[in-house]
C-alpha cells in the first residue's frame, strides 16, 4: 500500500522528511563494472561492442549488421498505421515549434569605456543519441532528443540503440526517418556510451551525449562527464499531483498511474486538502491496476513509492512540493495560476484540470526529458542549449584599453602575477 500521511500528524515532519530523502535509483553496484566496460571500449574499440554485444543482446553485429540503413528506416515509417505516422508527424512538429523558441541570439555592442562586447552561440560538432530498446523503446524520447540537437543546428546526429536477438522496434525507426537520422548503430549499454565518446574504427566520436538510459547507461554518462557533455544523470520517473475535491478521482489515479508503469521505482505522490477525495483516488488506483498491461510493474511501484498526503489546504502543498522538486508537476484545479506561482522546483508543471502530464510526454511541445530525483533544484530539461556553446568575443583600442587597463594591471599584480600585468601594461606606454 502507499504511504499515507497528513500535515496534522504530529510525525508528519519527520515522515515526510524520509519520503524526500528517499534514493530511488537503481540499488545495483554498477560502478565497478561500468568502469570496466570504459576501459574495454577505449582499449579495444569494434571487438570490445562486438563481444559485449554478443552477450548482452545476443546476436553477432558482423551478421546482423553493425548499423541500420536508410533502406530498413524507410520501410519501417511505411510499415506503420497512418494514425501513427500522423502521431508522429504531430508531435514532431510540435516539438520543433517549440524548441525553435529557445535558440538564443548572438550580442554585439560597444560599452561606455568604448569596449567591444559580444557572445557568439554555435552548436556543437556532433552529438550522440541513447534510445532504448527492449522493453523501454520509446520513439517519444527519440524525437525529444533529436529535434532540439536539429534545431541547434548540430551537423552529425549518431544513434545508438540495444537491438535484442538484433531486432529493433519499428515505431523506433519510424520516429528516426521522420526525426532525419542517418546514422544508427546496433550496440547499446555503457559500452555504446564509451564508443560515442572515445571513438572506435567504426563509430566516429561525438561532443555531447543525451538520452535514457538503465542503471548502466546513466553511471557511464557520469563516469564520461568531461570526456563529453551531456544533458544529466536521469533516475526514475516521478509525478506530483496537487488536486482539490472537485476532480475526477479516476482521471486523478490515472495521471498517477501514468509514472507509476514506468519502472518499479518510479514515484507518484497526490497532495489533496479532501479526504474524502483522497479515499476515493486510492480506490480507484485499485481499481484501474488490474486493467492495466503494466500492472505488475505499476503495483510494484505504487505500493513501494506510492503516497498520499492531506493537507489542511493547497498553499500549504506547495512549500512540500518544492523540497520535492518532482520531475513532473500537476496542478489539478480551476485557477491553477496562484499555486504555480509559488513554484520554485520542478522539471515540467501541467497547469488545469484538462492537462494531463501524458500529454507533455508526446505532442505538446516542451521537452520530457526532465530532472529526476530533486535535481530540479539545480538543473533544466533538456532544451536547445545542451548542444551550442557561448564563445565571448571583446575588442579594445587604444582609448578603450586605456580607460581599464590600468585597473588590470594593479589586481594582476595584487594576485602576484607580473606577466599579467606587463601584457596589459605594455600596451599602455
């Protein structure tokens, strides 16, 4: 069963305390093992995918093919129902619409010490893609992924994905004919990750990495931080819905279901200041499980990570929300604006009754890809910007270096550092 707390308890505090500390992530000691996969790849290269291939998924990439051609991504978009096709066209389109609004601009300009300024944005060279396959193969993610490194304006997209006894989910190369993906390679896990980073004979390397992944595929984006970029260290999925009584509990229990199927450890959590409500959702949950083809994994969840909690009234939901910091965020109620705005913490915030998070993950626009595990604190979603880079740019002349160069050149010789201060002060005689 869920948790089940109130803000009158008088354990409450403590209780909810726990529930935010809680880790969710994987509980495997990945590390070690991860660490050896990088070495391997790094040392040696094809035949280290080749043998971890073998094991792991079970077919030979010189047989089935180490990449998947334009050929095979063709015929997958006109093997699909039309209605899926339209779906994908839709969200894609929504998709870069939306993300075509975050480019940033260039600056240019002259200051009052007569100083040149400016910042030049360019994307990055290359950039490598993680889809999933197997039992999470999800071409929502992949066009989430690949339309905000198109819209940057990245040159080379590079795909990896596990391909199980070397089959792939067509909906997944579907998404990749549309999305315009040329290069797709049949490896995944960690070793997938080390050879978009280090580079093989085969697999050109790349400067930033994104994409979900397992346990695995997330330690080694850690371990390659550095080597390469990349969007963020992504734990399991979690939902928070505030929501008054005046909601339908089994649309309410379905958003919290909507997360809870994703992974056993993933988290859902409904704030409600109606007990009655309350009951009411939690008997629909009950309800609805069963139902579901996910069920084993949604009860596993719901029960382990699952929670409801009473609040005397929605603004007192809202300071618990925050040191939450959830992923996803849904504020159930007529005039969600009042609550939203005392939002500080969260990856995506869903604002109505009529705005179900599952829209977010497929065609509404923004990205899905969010921070997990109270990263939100700190950190984005995924967005134009993980694939470009600032440079600055400054011009001076002689009046210019003249206004603020003396000024460089006492703090340079403050921090002990005479070359420093001869660069600038030289250009001052």
């Amino acid at each position: 069963m869920p948790l089940r707390l109130s803000t009158t308890d008088s354990d409450f505090p403590s209780a909810f305390t726990a529930l935010v500390d809680a880790r969710r992530e994987a509980d495997e000691d990945v590390s070690r093992d991860v660490t050896a996969i990088l070495k391997a790849v790094r040392a040696g290269g094809d035949a280290a995918l080749a043998d971890y291939t073998q094991r792991f998924d079970r077919h030979d990439l010189n047989v089935s093919g180490w990449s998947v051609t334009a050929t095979e991504t063709r015929a997958a978009l006109d093997g699909i129902s039309s209605e899926l096709r339209d779906a994908l066209e839709l969200a894609a389109a929504r998709i870069t619409a939306y993300h075509e609004k975050q480019k940033p601009q260039d600056s240019d300009g002259v200051d009052a010490a007569g100083v040149r300024l400016g910042a030049r944005w360019s994307a990055v060279d290359a950039a490598g893609l993680y889809v999933p396959g197997g039992r999470a193969a999800y071409p929502s993610s992949l066009l989430m992924n690949v339309i905000p490194a198109k819209v940057a304006g990245v040159a080379r997209i590079a795909m990896v994905t596990p391909t199980p006894g070397g089959e792939i989910n067509p909906l997944v190369l579907a998404a990749a004919q549309i999305a315009g993906i040329e290069e797709i390679w049949r490896v995944g896990g960690a070793q997938a990750v080390a050879a978009l980073a280090y580079g093989t004979d085969r697999v050109r390397p790349v400067d930033v990495i994104t994409g979900p992944g397992n346990a695995w595929v997330a330690e080694a984006k850690r371990q390659l931080y550095g080597v390469v970029g990349i969007d963020m260290v992504a734990g399991p999925s979690e939902i928070v819905v505030v929501a008054d009584g005046r909601n339908d509990p089994e649309w309410t229990a379905a958003d919290l279901l909507s997360q809870s199927e994703h992974d056993p450890t993933s988290q859902s959590i409904l704030f409600t200041d109606d007990a009655a409500f309350a009951d009411a959702v939690a008997a629909a949950v009950e309800r609805q499980l069963p139902a579901l083809s996910t069920s084993a994994v949604a009860r596993t969840s719901w029960d382990a990570n699952g929670a409801i909690i009473i609040v005397r009234d929605l603004e007192e939901a809202m300071p618990l929300v925050n040191a939450l910091a959830p992923e996803h965020l849904e504020l159930a109620v007529e005039d969600p604006e009042p609550l939203f705005a005392q939002v500080r913490h969260a990856g995506s915030v869903f604002l109505g009754r009529m705005t179900p998070e599952a829209v977010g993950d497929y065609v509404a626009g923004p990205n899905h890809v969010l921070p997990t595990g109270r990263r939100a604190r700190f950190s984005s979603g995924l967005s134009v910007l993980d694939f470009m880079k600032r440079t600055s740019f400054l011009s001076l002349d002689r009046d210019a270096i003249g206004a603020i160069g003396p000024a460089a050149v006492a703090l340079a010789q403050a921090e002990g550092l005479p070359a420093h201060a001869a660069s600038v002060a030289l250009r001052l005689s």
